[in-house]
C-alpha cells in the first residue's frame, strides 16, 4: 500500500467479508515460495521445478520456466528481470515477460534463500555455507563470503550493508561492494529467519525461540523477545511494531523500542508471505497459499467490489498446467 492508494483497495477489518475468489490455479507440486507481483504478472516457484508467470488479474498462464531443481526461493524483480534460485544450485536471470534465461550462476549446493537485488548487484545465500553477490546484468561472482553452516536465510540489503543469517547460529553484517565483514552476532541456535531493517535496528529470528533487535551499524543488541518455540518466520516491521511467527502456531507483535509483547495470536494453521510490488496493480488484491494433496494451489482474491461482482459467486475452476509447457 501506498500513500496514495485509494481505500476501495486496502484491506482492512470492515471489507474483509467482500473478499471473493477471482482464480486459482494448481501446481503439480507443493509450493514453498512467495508470490511476487509486478508490472501486472504474478512470479511463483513450486516444488514441481517451475517457476510460474500468471497474468494477474485472470490467472492465465504467460510462461513458466523449468530449473533443475524444486524451488523454494522467492524470486526477486528488478529492472524487467526475474532472479530466483533453485535446489540443483543455480541462480537464474529470466528476461520477465517472455521467461527466457539471460544468465544461470551455479553455487555449490542447493539454493534455500531466496536472492536480493541492489545497485546492480543480486545476493543470494547457498546451503554451501556462502553468500554471493553477483553482477545483476552478467552473472559475473563479484565476491563470497563464507559462514560456518548452509545458508536459508535470504539477506537484506541497507545502507551498503548486507544482512543474512546463517545455520552457524550467527547474523552477519558484511559490505556490501566488497564482502568485508562488518560485524556480526551470534545467538543460541540456527538461523533461517531473514532479517528485517528498520530505523537503524535489523531484527532477526533464531530457532533459539527469541527475536533479536541490533544496532544496524555496530551489532550491538538492544534487546531481544522470547516467544517459547522456535522461530523460522521472518519479522515484518510496521508502525513502530515487528511482528513475527513462531513454531506453535502464534503471531506476535513486539514493540520495535522495547521488545515488550503488544499481543499475540495462535492461529490453527500456518499461512504464505504475500509480497506485493511498489505501485503495482495487484495492490487490491489478496493472494494466500493452500496446500491440496501432493499439489498447491494459487488462490487469487479480489477486493474491489467490482471485480468482486464480475467474480460473482462461481468458484473458478482449477487450472492444471500441461505435461509441457
């Protein structure tokens, strides 16, 4: 949401009910991904070994590109250029409308993270242990940087610092031109939460049940907040509150100064990020994840009330994508 953008396309208590399905369409495999949105097309991995383009307000199938592997990363858009990583080591640049590979980095193994792109430069961590900043045009390793465990964390990119967690227990802060570390802080058990940075502070996730609030330029921690299972969801920071999941079914909204628990709700069953691009279309429209059997499952939900009229109530049928594409 924007500044701007019009309250007929915000979601909010009063409207939820007007939300109405628009389409689906079903994978031939899990997915672990996150949509990404932009420029009127929706970018989806699946376990299947595709990634997915969908025209996003009908749902129709624009391209899908096959990787030597499941995905699990969320791929990440810039300047008309989808990267995403895969299970059979690769980090592949896809032209975005057409799906055509202009570039594959091969890492050296399975790819988790899911990758960053600023000022040029793609990061993307590797169960290899590694990060990796490429050149976004050619693929070309700018440098690495090499941890103490795999890597499932995806980094985040602030003030030419990257951050990124890592299975050695440890956040690191590294340059992000040259790879140099900065600093970097270790807690009690394995990271795959990505960090989130806000104000000066980068939170972070560990599988030692807390959530860890650190001074974005020295690593200094200011605090951090037990939740009581561990934590592989990633914080999202809003409104001077970070909220974040935990392994026994709760969200949790911590304040961002004190770490102290505003509130906190279980839920009954676990739900996708949803991530939506500046300014795009879909800003009005409300994607979620189900799983259905050895398939997923792509729901897309409209919020204005016009295009819940054109949806009506018929449900839309499930698209199967073809043995081929």
């Amino acid at each position: 949401m924007t500044q701007n953008t019009p309250p007929s396309q915000v979601i909010y208590p009063a409207n939820v009910s007007r939300l109405r399905k628009a389409w689906i369409y079903t994978t031939r495999d899990a997915i672990e991904s996150s949509p990404v949105v932009a420029g009127g097309i929706v970018y989806i991995g699946s376990k299947d070994h595709t990634l997915y383009a969908l025209e996003a307000r009908t749902g129709t199938l624009l391209w899908g590109y096959t990787a030597g592997g499941a995905i699990y990363s969320t791929p990440a858009f810039a300047d008309d250029v989808i990267y995403v990583g895969s299970f059979d080591a690769t980090l592949s640049a896809l032209e975005a409308r057409t799906g055509a590979l202009l570039w594959g980095f091969t890492t050296g193994n399975a790819i988790d993270s899911s990758p960053t792109v600023a000022d040029g430069v793609v990061y993307v961590g590797s169960t290899d242990h590694t990060l990796y900043a490429c050149d976004a045009d050619t693929g070309d390793r700018l440098w690495s940087y090499t941890t103490g465990g795999g890597i499932q964390s995806s980094p985040a990119v602030a003030a030419g610092i990257v951050y990124v967690g890592s299975w050695d227990h440890t956040l690191y802060a590294l340059d992000a031109s040259t790879g140099a570390r900065v600093w970097s802080y270790t807690t009690r058990d394995r990271i795959s939460s990505s960090p989130a940075v806000a104000n000066g502070v980068v939170y972070i996730g560990s599988q030692d049940h807390r959530l860890y609030a650190l001074d974005a330029s020295t690593g200094e921690k200011l605090w951090s907040s037990e939740t009581g299972k561990i934590i592989r969801s990633s914080p999202s920071v809003a409104n001077g509150i970070v909220y974040i999941g935990s392994h026994h079914g709760t969200l949790h909204a911590i304040d961002a100064q004190t770490g102290s628990e505003r509130w906190s709700y279980r839920t009954v069953i676990g739900c996708g990020a949803i991530r939506l691009a500046e300014g795009s279309s879909l800003h009005q429209q409300w994607l979620m994840e189900s799983s259905m059997s050895a398939r997923t499952t792509i729901v897309c939900m409209p919020l204005m009330s016009r295009l819940a009229r054109n949806c009506g109530t018929t449900s839309p049928g499930t698209v199967s994508l073809p043995r081929r594409l």
